[in-house]
C-alpha cells in the first residue's frame, strides 16, 4: 500500500461551500442588524435624557425666578412701616414719645485715669 501525499487537500464540495457562504452570510446580517438595533437604542436613550434635562433646566429657572420672587416678598413684609401699622391696628400697641436725652459734660471735673 501506498501513503498518500500529505500536501494534498480534499476539496469542498460545492454543498459545503454554499453551507459556510450562506452561515457567514447569516452571521455577518445577524452582525449587522445587533450593531444597528444597539446604535439605535443608544440614540434613543441619549434623546430622552436630553428631554429630561431640558425639562429640569427648565423647573430650575421656574424655581430661580419664584426664589426671587419671594425673596422680594419678605423684603416688602419686613419693612418697619408695614410692622408699625401691624402692631398698632391689630395688636393695639402704642407708639412711645420720642425723648429727648440731655448730657451735660463738666469740664472742671477731671477724670481720673489708672496708670500702668
């Protein structure tokens, strides 16, 4: 008996051939359309968190505003007048006299001082 040449390869046949052509076609769709399916379920999540953020930047300059707002209301509350009137219609508080405080300085007096 006689040894075959090892450098010789068997051939494909043509089934075997159309078999790998049509799973390397299978796969490389498959491929393609997971790649496309991600792509587009990354887009889609990028725009609803740009919705979100747009729709809290939003809130946020509506919450400023009102923080203005009501910081300017407690300046309008705070103001002596508005207190005085207050106080006097429903609290029946009375305003007092003013007084008049008289110091007298005597300048012939010396104080005296302690020395160190």
């Amino acid at each position: 008996m006689m040894a075959k040449p090892l450098s010789r390869r068997k051939r494909r046949s043509k089934k075997q051939r159309e078999f790998i052509n049509s799973l390397l076609f299978f796969v490389v769709s498959l491929l393609s359309i997971s790649g496309l399916l991600t792509y587009l379920w990354v887009y889609n999540e990028i725009n609803i968190t740009e919705r979100e953020s747009s729709a809290l930047e939003k809130i946020r300059t509506n919450l400023a505003a009102q923080n203005v707002d009501l910081r300017s209301q407690i300046a309008g509350l705070m103001r002596v007048d508005r207190i005085t009137e207050i106080a006097e219609s429903k609290l029946n508080m009375v305003t007092p006299e003013p007084e008049t405080l008289v110091v007298f300085i005597d300048y012939a007096v010396k104080v005296k001082t302690k020395k160190k």
